[in-house]
C-alpha cells in the first residue's frame, strides 16, 4: 500500500487569470497592500478586485512509495531458507540395511581375539526391531570403537548415519536437526567414549531419539560404546559385574530392545597382531620386534594407539 507523506513544500504562487489556487496552508495569510499593476487592468466588466488582495502560499503533496528495504531482505532470505531446505532433501542419502555378510568377513581378518563379542555385534545388528540400543563396553583398546569404525567405514557420509564422541554430544546435539530420521526409513546413531557418569544424561537423549522416531513410525538403531575402566591404585578392573549391574539398571525404563557386548581385555599375543598390522610386509629383527613392544602396555592400552605411536618412533615406514 502506497503512504502519502503529509509533509509540504512550498510552490510559487502563479497569479495567473487562468490559476486556480485549491490547496490550502496551515502557515498564516500574507497581505499585500500594493496590488499588482497587471490586475488593476482586468477587465472592467467584472467585480473589481479589492484593494487588498490576499495571496496564499500554495502547497503540493509529495507521493513517497512505502519503504520495502525490510520487506525485500525478508523475501529474499525465505528464498535462501527454502532453497537450502530444498537441496537438503534432494542431497538426502539413506542406507536402509547393512550387508551383514561382508561386514562378517570385515571382522573377522580386521578385529582380533574378539570373537564373542563381534558374533554378538553382528546378532544384534541383524535383529529387525523398531528401536534397540547396543552397548559395547569394555576396557580402553580393545576394540570398540573400532570394531564400529569397521562398520560406519562405507556408510559414514550416508544422511542417516551419526556418529557423536563426548563431550561434544552432550554440547551439540539437537534431535531436532537429524534430518535423516525424517526422512529415511531407518537410522544408526553412534556415541563413543561414554562413561560411568554420562549414562543417564545421555540416557535422556536417546529417549528424545526413539520417541521421535516411533512417533514417524521408523526404525533406529543406537550404539554406545563405553570405557568401563575403574582405576584403584595400580590395579586396574575391567568391567566387572559391579559395572554390568550399573548399566543395566541405568537403563532399565528405557522399553525397547537392549543388548549388553563385553570386549575382553587383551593380551600381548594381540598386541603383537595389531602391531604386525601396521607394518604390514615389513621385515623386522626379532631384537626390533621387542624394542617396539616395550612401547607398550597391552593391560592399560590395548591396542588404541598402536599406529600412531610406530610412527612417532620413526623407526619405521608405516
């Protein structure tokens, strides 16, 4: 809608025969006691003008359009909105089910000495359920968060895969913002390196996951793999049953499919796997093999770190 500004300015007064002065002014009268020459000679014929003739100042309405600079950033911003929101669901990639065969073989060549435990995994992953949660839990290294690794490892850029490490979850994650679960028909959502403490606030955020995704009528899957370590002077226990009990209790009200899989501590046999992994073909004295093992300590490492810390020594080409 247009807007009429009130504001006036004014115009020169044309005393003209032919002028016709309409418009009107606030600002008081001016007298003029000369009147001009040119119309003491009007025509006699008419009434003859007074000897003191009243000029007014006229004034005209400027036509101002109604400012639209807010109104056109409003536009243009919905237009970016809509067009994000667009190729976001044009960019969405779903991956519905997960080749259980080929990640059985994945396992079983790329995990060691963990073979109840990735039997379990496999079982777990294979159950159709609407909701279900899989807790890994076990000692630092040995091989959790690898063995999930493994799996994410060609469906990680997939829309309905998420994988979350704490503290950052608890400090990012917003259910609202998982488009994935929207959309696609199932989801995977994975939270590393929990502990003890961050059970039952991440307990929260998983209740938050599966009603959402019950009330879309999908299908999600939750992996949480916690450190279960607990350090007594220089005795460290692994799991034990103390720490089952505390998981499961902690969970206990969340209704829906729930399987518990302990990864066993490892053992320098392991150890030595998992260091002939990272070197691969190459040859190496047995005085060598036995320097580098005394760079680690299987009871409180496992085998996390093992290529980082080869090629930190530098001994190596890895």
């Amino acid at each position: 809608m247009e807007k009429f500004d009130t504001s006036c300015e004014p115009m020169d007064v044309d005393l003209s025969t032919t002028s016709v002065n309409t418009s009107s002014s606030h600002d008081e009268a001016t007298v003029s006691e000369n009147p001009s020459p040119a119309l003491n000679t009007a025509n006699t014929s008419t009434t003859t003008a007074p000897s003191e003739i009243w000029t007014v100042k006229t004034y005209h309405i400027k036509k101002t359009e109604k400012n639209n600079g807010h109104f056109k950033l409003f536009v243009t911003l919905l237009v970016l909105c809509a067009s994000i929101i667009i190729y976001m669901i044009l960019d969405i990639k779903c991956i519905d089910s997960i080749n259980l065969t080929e990640l059985r073989t994945v396992f079983e060549t790329r995990v060691h000495d963990q073979t109840k435990a990735v039997e379990l995994f496999l079982d777990s992953l294979s159950q159709d359920v609407d909701s279900k949660i899989i807790f890994l839990y076990g000692a630092t290294g040995v091989g959790k968060t690898y063995t999930t690794s493994l799996l994410l490892e060609n469906i990680w850029n997939s829309s309905n895969i998420y994988h979350f490490t704490m503290p950052s979850f608890i400090n990012t994650f917003s259910v609202d913002t998982m488009y994935g679960i929207n959309i696609c028909k199932t989801s995977t959502i994975v939270v590393d390196d929990l502990k003890e403490s961050d059970l039952l606030t991440v307990k929260k955020f998983m209740l938050d996951i599966i009603t959402k995704s019950e009330d879309l009528k999908k299908k999600v899957t939750i992996i949480l793999i916690i450190n279960c370590d607990i350090i007594t002077k220089e005795l460290i226990k692994s799991c034990d049953e103390h720490f089952y009990e505390t998981l499961t209790e902690s969970f206990n009200d969340v209704h829906v499919t729930k399987k518990f899989i302990k990864y066993e501590p490892l053992t320098l046999n392991t150890l030595r796997k998992c260091i002939n992994d990272v070197l691969g073909d190459q040859k190496i004295s047995n005085n060598e093999y036995n320097n580098l093992l005394n760079n680690f300590n299987v009871t409180l490492d496992g085998c996390k770190g093992v290529y980082k810390k080869v090629k930190i020594l530098k001994k190596f080409k890895v």
